[in-house]
C-alpha cells in the first residue's frame, strides 16, 4: 500500500474573549480549526506517535494563545497561531488555521448602548491561513450566511429553451441569497494595518453593487460584487464568492379571482441554483 496524502489536526476549539476597556466591554467568540500535515508518515504505517503533536495539545494552543493575544482582528492572531507550530514543530511542513466568528452586537437599553450587554448576529466572519514552511502564508477573510435580498431591480431573460424549459423570463423578480464571500491578501498584512476596517469596507462595497445595480443574472451581479470589492481596498487580490438563489416564486391566485402583480410570493428552501466563481484582480 501507499500513504498519498495525509493532515490531521483539531476541529471546532472554541473561545470566547472579553476585551475590556474599563466599564465598557467587547467580546470576540471564535470557534478554530488547526490541521498540520509534515513528517507524520510513520504514525499511520508504523504506529509510531513520536511525531505526533497531540490533537489536545492543538486545542489548549488556541485557546492559550488566544487568552496571551487575541483581539478584535481575528488575522494578526490566526498568523502567530500558525508561526507558533511551524516554529515549535521542526517536523511541521504545512499549518491550516480556519476560524469562524459569531458576532455580538451591543444592546441598547433606554435608548443608549449597554457597556456589556449584547445580541447575537447572523452573519459570521471567516477567516483560512495556509502557511508552509519556506513560503509566504496565504492568508483569506471572509464572511458567511449573511441573507442579503432585493425585492425588484432584478431579472433573467434571453436564456435557452428547450422541451423541459418553464420559466417565463422577467425583468422584475426578487432576488435573494445567502452571501458566502472571501477575498485572499495580496501579502501578508502590515503592521499597524486594520483588517477590520478593511474586511468592513469591502462588505460595505460589495452590498452597495448588489443593491444598487440592476441584476440581469445572479451571475452578473456576483462580478459586480467582486469589481467593487477590488476598488474599495487595493491589499486584496482575488474574490470567491458563493450566491445560492434563494426562489420566491410569483403565487398564482387566478383560480381565486386575484390578480398578482409581483406582489405576493411563496418562498422556497429547496431547490435553490447555486452560483460560485473565483476572481482575481489581474
């Protein structure tokens, strides 16, 4: 037999950290995934453990780690993470570190913002660090389940028919989707730099094409997503995303003597199209 490829590492360590300043309190919760691939061969063909960095030792790695220095930019911290095993762990020739965020907003209470109450949000904030030993880390954030829905400036004609063809073509549709988006960094980010303010600034610009701009296409309106995410921060160098069509088809209410113009919908879950596509920025 032959071992073709192999990692293993720690999944789902989760953290929560309060960073507080004074009386006024922020919170950052993030659940992380560590896999090492390297020198580990002998552990699957010979049951030899003498390289194996325990998957427990991973975890108490984040969550030490993150207590020494974690702060509200997920980035900086998941590329000491990944620094600290290559450099601990001779043996390690390749570090992935996912992280997935749950954000928290601040409650308001008799119309003013609680220093340390909060609610939860939807939207989840990701980040993917590749970092191999004698190579420069490759460093994505990103964002996940932000539902994001516009209820006309949307539409699909001029597509083909055939035997099994249905759908009426439209120029006024809802369009909605649950936007799964991460943009790569062209390097790896400068001292002082703010990702957060960054990662922010492309969201913003990305909502802006997608609410502002008539969609002819989900296809069409992701492009314009990833065009406007390249003019609001030059840093980043290539865009994924993933817009899943979220159908609200037109209701028929003929049989009950109603007309219906574009004004009553029943939402569907499945099945949904599926739209994804990689930018780059040249």
């Amino acid at each position: 037999m032959q071992l073709v490829s192999q990692n293993y590492g720690k999944q789902r360590v989760r953290v929560m950290k309060v960073l507080r300043q004074g009386a006024r309190h922020e919170v950052k919760e993030l659940t992380v995934g560590v896999r090492l691939e390297g020198e580990f061969e002998t552990s699957y063909t010979a049951g030899d453990n003498s390289k194996v960095v325990a998957t427990d030792t991973m975890k108490n790695t984040v969550q030490g780690l993150a207590h020494q220095h974690l702060t509200a930019q997920t980035e900086p911290f998941v590329l000491l993470l990944a620094r600290h095993f290559l450099d601990r762990f001779a043996h390690v020739a390749r570090v992935t570190i996912d992280t997935r965020e749950r954000r928290w907003s601040r409650l308001e209470v008799g119309g003013r913002p609680h220093d340390h109450a909060f609610t939860g949000e939807g939207a989840h904030p990701v980040t993917r660090l590749v970092a191999a030993r004698g190579s420069a880390p490759e460093l994505e954030s990103g964002l996940e389940d932000l539902l994001i829905m516009k209820s006309t400036a949307s539409g699909f004609s001029g597509f083909p028919r055939d035997d099994f063809t249905t759908l009426p073509e439209t120029d006024d549709r809802i369009l909605a989707t649950d936007l799964q988006a991460r943009w790569r960094w062209a390097g790896e980010p400068a001292a002082g730099f703010d990702a957060n303010a960054a990662n922010g600034a492309i969201l913003d610009a990305m909502l802006g094409a997608f609410a502002s701009n008539f969609s002819p296409s989900v296809q069409a309106t992701l492009y314009q997503m990833a065009e406007a995410a390249f003019a609001a921060v030059p840093q980043i160098d290539r865009v994924k995303l993933a817009l899943p069509n979220k159908h609200y088809l037109l209701l028929n209410l003929k049989p009950f003597g109603m007309d219906n113009a574009n004004l009553t919908f029943l939402p569907i879950d499945e099945p949904h199209g599926q739209i994804e596509a990689v930018i780059d920025r040249k």
